[in-house]
C-alpha cells in the first residue's frame, strides 16, 4: 500500500511539474505580398473589431443635477456619466451609469448577489417607485458586505430602456447611506440630460472635466456669445469660412449657411445606390437607372472615389422641411458595408456660393485620430 | 457425415464474407444514422459527422422521450439520455467493404449467372473506397468576392473582387507571418495543435531559427472578445482593455461550427528578453475586407505577425466576379435561381463562365460550387457571391460507381426478366 502511495505521489508531482506542451510552426512557405493581404498596424480595436467604449449616453450630452447641500460634483469619466461626493466620507460613492446593457434581471444579480452576497434577488415589482431624472424608475436597497467591506450599504435608482438600464448609485457605510437617503432621491429626481443649451443650473467644470459641447471657447472674451462648435464625431475637417455651428444638433459637423442652407456629415447602413435614390426623391427625383452609378462624377472625401451627387429642385425632407428652388450636394463613400457622406442642401443661390466651400471641406475631411 | 475442419484462416475468411456480418453491419449503419441525426438537434452537423461516422467509436445518446416527452427527466427538463457504445460508422463501413470484397468479389463463384451481382458488388465497393479517399485526401472551403464595379474607380478599398484563395469552413490555423517586404514569409500550426491551451492549460510554440517562442493560452473554440468595463467580472486576463468570452449556442439553436469564431492569448518571449502579450481573435472578415489583422510585433528588427484564422488554401488561379443575378419566385422573397458570372484568371489568360446550383466550374481539379450570397436579406446591389471549393481526387467516383451499379442491376434483373419470359411458369401462366 506504501509503495503504491509513493508511486501515485511521485507521478503526481511529475505530471504537476512537467513542461507544458510545445509544438513546431510548419515548414516556411514562400508568399508573394499579394496573396496574403496583410494590415501589420492596426490598432487593438480594430484588430480585434472591438466596439467602441463609449457609454451609451452618446457624445455630446452632460448629465447634471442639483448637488444637495455638503455634496460636490465630481469630474465624470469612463462609464460615470456624473459623479458626485460627500467630502466628509471619503469612501461614499454617488455616481450614474448611463445605458449599461445586461437588462434589469442581470443587472439586479450582479448588484444583490455578485455585488453584495445576497443570494435572493427580489422581484422588481416589489421595489419601491422612485422618479429618476423625471421617469419612473425603481429603487434598489442592499446592505451587507460590499468589496469586503462589512457594513455597507447601497441605494440604486434605475430605469430600462430595453436591455439597457441607466443607474444612479449610492454606496458607502450603512449609517451614511441611511442618513443621507432623502438627499440621494431628491438628487435623481433633479437629473436631467444638458446637451442643448448652456445650462445655468449645470455644475462648474471640474478640473479634468471636458467641456460641454455647448460652452463657448474658452478664448472668448467673457459675455461673448460665439455659437458653441458642431459635434464632429470620428470625421476631423476644415470648417470654411461663414458656416455656423447648429445649435443643438448631434449630427457630425452641422452647421448652416446662407438663408436656411445645412450640411452636415453622418453615416448609414445599406446600400449606396439606394441612399442616393433616397435623396433625389427629396429633390422630386426618380431614382437613378441602373447604370447610373457609374455616370456620377467623382470627387475628393476620405480619399477619391466618394461619388458626388448634384441635383436641383424643390427639396421636400422627410421630416417635412421644405425649401424651393432648392440645390442638395452629396459626397458619398461606402466603405465595409456603411456609407459615409457629407449632404449640403439650401437655396440654390447659396449653395452655388457654397459649392466651393464644401468641396475644399471634402477634400479636408480624414479620419479623427 | 463428419464435418470437415476448417483452418483458423478459412474460418476468419467465412466470417468476414459472410451474410450475417453484412446484416449485422447495415443494421449498424442504420442505427448509427438514425442515433446521428438525433444528435444533430443539440449539436452541430459537422460535429455529429465527426463523431458518429468519421470516427472508430461513439457513445452514442439516445434521449428517452416518447412523442416528445420525456419518460425520465434530468434537473434541466431533458430527456435522460440513454447513453450506448457503438463502434463508428468509419470501422463499420471499412468492414462492409471488405466484407462485399470477401463475400460479393472473391468468394462469389464468377460465372455468368452471377455477373449482375459481382457488377453490382463492384459498383458498392468503388462507392465506399471514394468515400474514403474523400474524407483522407479533400478539403474544401469558401470563397466570397463582391461583384466587381464596371468602373476602376468605384472599386472600394479593401474590399474583396477576386480570390485566389479559399479557406476552410471548420478548421484554423495559428499562422506566424514574417513580413519581408514584398513578400510574405509564412508558417502555421493546425488548431488541433492548440486544444491543449483550452481551460487553464498552454501550448509553446517554436520553430528552427527563430529568436522567440509563444505562448498559447486559454484557446476557446467559440468566443467573442469584448471590452472590459467597470461592471464587468471576468477570470480571464485583461490585455489592452479586453477580454475573450467564451459563447454558448441559446437553447433550442442547433449550433453551427462553422459560424463559432475561436480566440486566444498569445505570449511571445524573445531570446533577449522582450515580451508581447496580446488576444487573437478568428473572425473573419471577407468578403467586406480581404485584409487580415495579425497581432504585429518586431524582434531584433524583424517584423512578425500573429494571426489565428480559418485555413488558407491557395488556388493555382483566380476568380473574379463579374456579375450577380438573383431570380425570386414571384411575389416572394425566395429565390428561384441565383448565378455567378464570373472570370477565372490564371497565367495563361482568362475565362468567362457560370456557376449556378447543379453547374459548378470545374478547374485543375478543383470543383468551384455556388453555395450562397450576401448581403442577406436585404441583398444588393452590391451584391455578393459565396463559392465552396473543393480538392477531392474521387470526385467522380461516385457517379462513375452508381453507373458500375445501374449495369449489374440491369445485368441481374435483366437475365431474371429473360429467365422468366422463358421458362414453363410464363407458360403456365398464357394457359
């Protein structure tokens, strides 16, 4: 029995200390460039196709509230879309997440049971009501130990938008959290989404905080009133001369020109030629015969190539703008199954003078890095 | 009457060429297919193929159900399977050859009489020997390129309008490139070289000459790499921000192995003491881009490149799109017949053919099917083609073999017809 013991033992050990398993790359092969088309920098993103990190809250919006009296906003960041703090307990923590996907039932887990240990999560018929950033939203109420600290507590007011759910959390000592309830409730209560306008009741930026899309540059003088500058999204360009930011927009690079003119850039799915169709039918226009992508003429964005629509008419949006006599410019590219495109639509006497101007900010758009 | 002993020898032969083996064999073959298919509502088709007919021996399940309910249930509500060891359908059909070659060729006595089944016999065994020259000697795969834009100009970048090369549906490679400027120098590895780097456990990689070695681990056969956010718990690594997510199929989706992307970490050590760490992801991109990603890294100013992806044939030609047509039946979605017009490209020149449903192109021995298209559902313009190619040398054996088979039968029932038309029961028969 011994002697098979140490046997057991001993092959035990070896088979714990033995190398793990190697194995040879084959023979080399020999391959013109061509054969094997081969992008050697990409970035982790793009290699892997990563999404993008982003939370969903989207851009160009800031979230704000009335800080309750003794709380500080705090800088946001990465996956908190507004921070606040209690300066005389350090290790609470107020803070809301925006658009976090895993839908209610997983986000109830991982707060009860990953979070805080409590094996049963209730059902969320039976949380308590409370408005959040003025919907309806339901509050979360745990106490236990958290991140192995004993004696904790946390109060999360959510909402669903499909699968995503946008929380705003309070943690910290359970006596604190207790005691500040009230201040917390009416805090949600008073979130609001600023993205529009400069906002008087928006906290003061913070250091290491960006600004809002919508604050005035920082070089002007103070009372100036200079339009705030258009989203730009993952498109850098060279905005001419007498185009003016659209106040409000989150579209890429929106501004207006001359008397009701706009252009903007964006994206979209499908495919190329029926997204011009789509917009000749805004100008009154049949669509295009079927060669009639290969009549258009070329220009300059985002490398040659994009195709340039030109048309003249009544335009007619789908949201219901009207502007006769109008003159809608197109510079389109489909790339990977999406279409980039830069659309300039107005009067047709200012787009003629705009015509310049926008093919000179074609040829300037590239890649933000 | 005294028996006559047979040798050891002559006894394994009349057992091998004997009826019962042949009965016991199909009854194995029909078992086998029926319990296969059964299997293939949990699993996916390729899998099941290799385990239940490409392989010496199966534990085969069956679920203990009746009219679709279970008799006895497991935790999770499913049938209890029954679980029976089974030799493969491999090992039974090599058997079967050799049991019609024994019993049908050698010992059948060779006379006119006979001639329609030994024809016959011959005709089976062709089809079960090309049978197994496919599942040893082919390979196919996919080829996928985009209708090619009239105008030079309206070619996008990167996309993919002429392939002369396939890759493989199922199986990967962990390629190693070494980038020498205009020429690419490459070595591979099979995946199955991988599967020891699945769970916790790593495979090192090496080769003569070259001045590091890597590290495999965590290979998980259908994964998805994904950001690692704040709320997100993991045990795998992090590296630049992401992890690799091991994927399930959802219940009630039969899985499909060729649609699971593999990923994994790579740990590359150099003789000089650098180290790169990154994940390689199998996803596939063509026919959208035709570039591949590899995990770049320099060594001693040499620049290599990782990249774990399907297998990489190369076809000694190329094949160039030209033209998509989609036909639908009327008033439906559902298309009545879709065709490429396509050129194929090699050093002597260029030819101009179609490919459509029972019309492949066959070149230098290999056989180019149409298989699908994109994009679905919304379709084109721009549209897309989807070929499988295939490398078997016993392509046509079947075809030539179900000929060999027609003969025999004719010749067998054909002399049955004649011996009948001859003889006294047809004459019974006109009183």
């Amino acid at each position: 029995m011994p002697i098979r013991f140490h046997a057991l033992a001993t092959f035990a050990v070896l088979a714990a200390c033995s190398p793990p398993p190697t194995a040879d790359f084959g023979p080399p092969q020999q391959l013109r460039k061509e054969q094997r088309p081969t992008v050697w920098d990409a970035s982790t993103k793009d290699r892997l196709l990563l999404p993008d990190m982003a939370p969903a809250s989207g851009g160009a919006k800031v979230w704000v509230g009335d800080a309750p009296a003794g709380w500080e906003t705090r800088p946001s960041r990465q996956f908190r879309d507004a921070v606040w703090a209690i300066p005389t307990v350090p290790d609470a923590e107020v803070y809301l997440t925006v658009g976090v996907g895993g839908g209610v039932a997983g986000n109830l887990t991982r707060w009860y049971t990953q979070q805080f240990g409590i094996a049963e999560v209730p059902a969320i018929e039976a949380l308590q009501v409370v408005e959040m950033a003025g919907k309806p939203a339901r509050l979360a109420e745990m106490k236990g130990t958290f991140g192995g600290k004993p004696d904790w507590a946390a109060l999360i007011a959510f909402y669903a938008e499909g699968d995503s759910v946008t929380s705003f959390k309070f943690t910290g000592p359970a006596a604190v959290v207790d005691g500040n309830r009230d201040k917390f409730l009416a805090l949600a209560k008073s979130l609001r989404a600023a993205s529009a306008s400069p906002d008087p009741k928006a906290p003061p930026i913070q250091p290491g905080q960006p600004m809002p899309s919508t604050h005035p540059d920082v070089g002007q003088a103070p009372g100036a009133t200079a339009p705030a500058a258009a989203a730009t999204g993952p498109i850098a360009a060279t905005v001419p001369d007498g185009w003016r930011p659209k106040a409000g927009s989150s579209k890429w690079h929106h501004h207006e020109f001359g008397a009701g003119g706009e252009v903007y850039v964006s994206q979209l799915g499908g495919g190329l030629k029926d997204t011009l169709d789509i917009w000749r039918g805004e100008m009154g226009q049949a669509p295009m015969a079927a060669d009639g992508m290969a009549q258009l003429p070329r220009t300059a964005f985002l490398g040659d190539g994009a195709v340039l629509l030109d048309l003249a008419g009544d335009y007619r949006s789908f949201s219901g703008k009207q502007i006769p006599g109008a003159r809608m410019l197109v510079a389109a590219r489909e790339d990977a199954g999406s279409i980039t495109f830069v659309k300039l639509v107005g009067p047709a006497a200012d787009v003629a003078a705009a015509a310049e101007p926008f093919a000179a900010f074609c040829r300037s758009a590239r890649k933000a890095q | 009457m005294t028996a006559v002993a047979q040798s050891p020898a002559a006894r394994v032969v009349a057992f091998l060429g004997s009826m019962k083996l042949s009965v016991w064999l199909l009854l194995l073959l029909a078992a086998l297919t029926w319990l296969g298919t059964l299997a293939q509502v949990e699993r996916s088709t390729y899998d099941v193929q290799r385990e239940y007919f490409e392989s010496w021996f199966v534990v085969a399940e069956l679920p203990l159900s009746f009219w679709g309910k279970a008799l006895v249930e497991r935790a999770d509500g499913t049938p209890w399977p029954l679980r029976i060891p089974l030799p493969g359908a491999y090992p039974v059909m090599a058997l079967f050859c050799v049991n019609l070659i024994v019993g049908g060729l050698l010992r059948m006595k060779w006379s006119w009489r006979n001639s329609g089944i030994l024809v016959t016999h011959l005709g089976i065994v062709l089809l079960l020997v090309a049978g197994a020259v496919k599942l040893h000697a082919s390979y196919a795969g996919m080829l996928a390129v985009y209708e090619n834009p009239a105008a030079e100009g309206q070619r996008l970048a990167g996309r993919q309008y002429e392939s002369s090369t396939f890759t493989s549906f199922h199986d990967h490679e962990l390629a190693l490139l070494v980038d020498r400027g205009d020429a690419i120098e490459e070595r591979v590895v099979p995946e199955r070289a991988l599967w020891a780097a699945r769970g916790d456990g790593a495979v090192t990689l090496r080769a003569e000459g070259l001045p590091f070695t890597v590290e495999v681990r965590h290979f998980v056969d259908h994964a998805s790499v994904v950001p690692k956010g704040p709320m997100v718990q993991t045990r795998m690594p992090v590296v630049d921000g992401a992890f690799v997510r091991a994927e399930k199929w959802p219940v009630g989706v039969q899985p499909k192995s060729e649609a699971e992307i593999p990923a994994c970490y790579v740990t590359v050590r150099s003789d000089a003491g650098d180290r790169f760490e990154a994940i390689l992801s199998g996803d596939p991109r063509v026919p959208k881009d035709r570039s591949r990603y590899p995990f770049a890294f320099t060594v001693r100013g040499q620049r290599y490149g990782l990249d774990l992806r399907h297998v990489v044939h190369d076809l000694p030609f190329a094949v160039r799109l030209d033209k998509f047509q989609k036909l639908d039946h009327p008033g439906t979605m559902s298309p009545r017949d879709f065709r490429s017009f396509v050129t194929v490209v090699d050093g002597a020149g260029s030819q101009e053919a179609q490919i459509f449903m029972n019309n492949p192109l066959r070149r230098d021995g290999y056989v180019v099917y149409q298989t699908n298209w994109g994009p679905q559902p919304a379709g084109g313009p721009p549209w897309y083609s989807v070929f499988e190619v295939s490398w078997n040398p016993s392509d046509i054996w079947p075809a030539i073999a179900c000929i060999v088979i027609w003969i025999g039968l004719f010749l067998h029932f054909g002399k049955k017809l004649l011996g009948f038309l001859d003889s006294s029961a047809r004459a019974s028969l006109n009183q």
